[in-house]
C-alpha cells in the first residue's frame, strides 16, 4: 500500500510497526522520495485488513489517499519492520 498526505515526520512508521505488533502479519514499512509512505504486508486475508484498518484509524488525520494492490505472498519476511 502507498499512503499519501502528512506521512512523513509523523511518527508513522513507528505506529505502523506498533500497529503491527497486534496482528500476525510480517513485512515492513518505508519513507519514499517522493512523500509517501510504503506498507508491504504478508499475512491471512482478513489480518490484512484488520491490521491495514488499525493502521488507517491510527494514522487518519495525516492520510489523504491510499493506494494498494495485492499480489501472492512469497514468505520472505521474518518479522515486520521499519526500512530506511
């Protein structure tokens, strides 16, 4: 998922990794160059969209826009976490 608005310098990532923490998912979050930021999550359907809702009900007054698209999971993450 890509979140547009006020997501940068607003502790959004480390609510994200909070959010997180209460959900089975793994994956990461990132600050983009251009002003996003990006979510890539990996889990059960409906924990996906448990966790993506947390996240927006944490964040909602810095979000403006959300984009995203699913694709298979690859298993490739351990944990979840913040990327430079």
């Amino acid at each position: 998922m890509l979140f547009s608005g006020t997501v940068q310098g607003v502790f959004f990532r480390a609510t994200t990794r909070e959010v997180a923490g209460g959900f089975e998912v793994t994956g990461y979050v990132r600050n983009l160059p251009d002003g996003r930021v990006e979510l890539v999550a990996e889990g059960e359907a409906a924990e996906l969209d448990r966790f993506i809702s947390g996240v927006r009900k944490a964040m909602a007054g810095y979000i403006r826009d959300t984009e995203g698209s699913d694709s298979a999971a690859r298993s490739e993450f351990d944990g979840f976490a913040i990327r430079a």
